[in-house]
C-alpha cells in the first residue's frame, strides 16, 4: 500500500512538472519554425480575372510572449527579399529588379511591433513596416491557432495566424504594363502561417 502511495505522489508531482513547463509565466522567447511556417501574398492581374500567388522562402521572426500581459509581447520579423518565389523563374527575377523589390538596394523586409493589444479571442499587432527603403506604421490583426509541448524535443510550440492588406504604391512600387494597364493590382494580401518554439524547456 505504501509504495502505491508513493508511485501515486511521483506520478502527480512528474504530472505537475510537466504541465509547468508547457504553461510558462512572464514573457517567452519564440522563435520561427521557417520548415511549418508561411510567409505568403497574393495580388490580383488583368483587373482582378485571376491572381498570383507567392511567397519569401528566407524569414525570421521572434516573439517574445507573455500571456499575462499581453503589453509585454512583442513582435519582430525580417524577410530576405530576394526570397520571393511565385514559381515562374522569368517573373521572380523581374520582381527582384528595381520596378518592383529592387533587393540590390533594399534587401530586407521588417516589421516591428511597437506594441501588442487583445481584442476579444485575438490579437492586434501594431508596429513599423518596412519595404523598399519605406517605413509605414501599420497594424497586423492575428490569431493565435493553438499551443503544443513537445515531449520529447521540450520545446512549447505556438501557432499564429494572419492577413493584412497592403497597396504596393504606398512603398514606391508603382511599375505599370505598358499596353495593359491592370495587369498588375495594386493591394497586395499578405498571408502568415506562424510557427514558433522556444529554444528548449522552459
């Protein structure tokens, strides 16, 4: 009897630890799982017949969370713009020259939060963009999709999710066809698939 009391009080004080190190308190450090992550955009062509979609496959972003004060958290992410991949090699290239990301002269893409506020079961994002030597304030609503701990890496992962629209003109890209007119459009959707991790067991 004894000894079942004892393998009884282990497994609830092993249960207790576990579940402390899946639920950290104060501000966390997450970083980008870029391997189950998407940083990617779509824009309409030919006056909104159809669309292309793409994506950066070179992306780092660090969240530092605290779910008891979400004031704490804090956002930043950098994006290597020579990355950009819409599967067609001719029009990647073009899109790396100056009538468009011109990544000679502005390699990076970045965002910084200034600061993150809750609204209702989701997230607001508020901070700096930059893109083509522009700096806009914007804010980025996003959705938080799920936590996990893994055992056996003892990683606490997170999953965040979101949109926010961007018209190109407002960061100097303004190229145009030169017979059509609308082949390009000018709002750009960006569309985030976060997964972050810390760097071990917390």
């Amino acid at each position: 009897m004894v000894l079942i009391l004892k393998r009884l009080f282990l497994a609830v004080v092993l249960g207790s630890l576990c579940a402390v190190s899946a639920h950290p308190v104060g501000p966390v450090k997450y970083s980008v799982d870029a391997n189950h992550s998407t940083v990617g955009f779509s824009i309409p062509i030919l006056d909104g017949v159809s669309s292309v979609r793409g994506k950066f496959t070179d992306f780092k972003v660090d969240i530092n969370f605290d779910e008891t004060a979400f004031t704490k958290s804090s956002v930043s992410a950098t994006i290597k713009a020579a990355s950009i991949d819409t599967g067609v090699e001719g029009r990647d290239k073009h899109l790396r020259t100056a009538d468009f990301f011109d990544v000679a002269k502005y390699p990076e893409i970045t965002f910084q939060s200034t600061r993150i506020v809750k609204r209702g079961k989701n997230f607001v994002a508020i901070g700096t963009f930059t893109m083509h030597g522009v700096s806009k304030a914007i804010s980025i609503p996003f959705t938080s999709t799920g936590k996990f701990y893994n055992q056996i890496t003892k990683k606490n992962l997170m999953g965040f999710s979101a949109h926010v629209q961007l018209d190109r003109r407002d960061y100097g890209m303004t190229w145009k066809h030169s017979a059509v007119a609308n082949w390009v459009g000018d709002l750009v959707t960006i569309e985030l698939v976060i997964l972050v991790g810390t760097s071990g067991a917390q």
